[in-house]
C-alpha cells in the first residue's frame, strides 16, 4: 500500500485510495509490507518515511504499521538474525515469510529455529498460492509445530486464486494450521485491501469465533508482538482429494 517501492501502488492517490478503501469496509490496521527479494531492495529508512508521509494525509481513517514481505535469501536472513526488529511487523517480532515458487530450502527448518532464536516468529504467507507448499502440509505442519504461523489471502478463501487454492485452504484451517488471515492488497481493482468478505466467508464455515481470532484477536497481538492463538483442527475434518499437486 506504500506508492512506487514494489508492485503494489504506482502514486500517492493510489495508495490513499486503497487506505479509505480498507477503512470503509471495517479495518482499523494495515500494515505495508514492500518486498525484500532479487527484484525490490527493502530500505526501511525509505519504507519509515512513505509510511509518514501517506499516514499524515490519510488522517484518522485507520492506524497504519511498517513490514516487509521477506524472502528467504542468504543475506535476508543473515541481516534480520542480526537486526530483528528490522523487517517484523510494527518492529516487534512477527516477521511475513514468501517462499519462491521455484525451490524450497531442504533446511527451511533450520532457518526458522535460527529466525526464532533471533526472537523472531515466521509468518509463512500464503502457502495456498504456492504449487510447491501446496506439496508439503506435513513440512507446514513440522514448522508450525517449531513455532512458526501460517497466513492464508483472503481472496484465496473465496475463489479469486482458483479451486486448488481454496482447497489448500480448507486443508491448513480443517488441521488447525492457520493463524491470520490477510488481504495481501496491491490495488483497489484486483488485489483490493478488503477482508471484510473473507471474514464473512469464515464465519460461515468455520464460526465466528475462528473469524474473530484469525481477522481480529491474532493481527492485534502480531502487532503488540504477543504470543498468538491457535485455530482449533475441525472436528471432523474434510478429506480432500490431492489433485492441486
């Protein structure tokens, strides 16, 4: 949502215009993640003043929040166990993990126990949009159960990244794998700062208190850097066929 540092918004209206979008359907946070990978440098200096600049103008309409959308490269990773408060969530601990859609780390494990040592907890990010995560729900599961969250998009919930996405979905929420659910916006047209749809969509199917932890209680401690809850598996969970893989 911060304007000309990634793929998200090209100018200033764009990204006022996604920040009263998201206030006028319920947010009360947001938090702007630009990317730190092989195509967008992470300066937080620049991120620091961006995010100054938009929340002055955009007043009152909602509290907005440094991060980054890290990519787990050598020197990333290398960088944040040194500085960890530099790339989490509001500078506290929670740190929103992509993975590349063309490896996964054979010791991925490893990584997240030195992050965790480094005081941070990664967040992976949308798995469900991952053809290669969408493979590993028990190595999900093995870095869940180290410490790692999961957060899942909220189009991915109903439907606008396809059946295999959505599937995936209900497979991480029926184990008990997710821990937020976010908008992942970019624009106002396709990849819109809406999570009031998708919340709808959880309390549908999952009841409003899953809803309410993973929309409201969870992103309110990821943000006070505290510990989270985690969803309860379904009672009886569904058995999906793995055609996704």
């Amino acid at each position: 949502m911060l304007y000309g540092l990634d793929d998200g918004p090209r100018t200033f209206e764009e990204s006022l215009a996604m920040i009263h979008m998201a206030a006028e359907h319920g947010a009360t946070d947001l938090v702007a993640t630009p990317h730190a990978n092989f195509d967008y440098q992470f300066d937080p200096d620049r991120v620091a003043e961006r995010l100054a600049e938009v929340s002055s103008a955009a007043g009152a309409a909602l509290r907005l929040h440094p991060g980054c959308d890290f990519h787990l490269t050598y020197e990333n990773i290398e960088d944040a166990i040194q500085h960890p408060s530099k790339y989490a969530i509001a500078h506290k601990r929670y740190l929103l993990v992509e993975f590349s859609n063309l490896m996964i780390f054979h010791n991925t494990h490893e990584i997240f126990t030195r992050l965790g040592d480094a005081g941070l907890v990664p967040v992976i990010t949308h798995p469900e949009r991952n053809s290669l995560l969408r493979q590993r729900l028990e190595e999900i599961a093995r870095w869940v159960e180290g410490g790692a969250c999961v957060q899942l998009t909220g189009q991915s919930l109903t439907g606008e990244f396809g059946r295999k996405a959505r599937v995936f979905c209900r497979s991480l929420l029926d184990r008990g794998l997710v821990h937020f659910v976010a908008s992942d916006a970019h624009d106002c047209e396709h990849r819109p700062p809406r999570l009031d749809q998708a919340r709808d969509w959880l309390k549908g199917h999952y009841g409003q208190d899953a809803a309410d932890l993973l929309c409201t209680t969870n992103p309110r401690f990821a943000l006070e850097g505290e510990p989270v809850e985690s969803l309860k598996p379904a009672a009886n969970p569904r058995k999906w066929l793995t055609f996704w893989r």
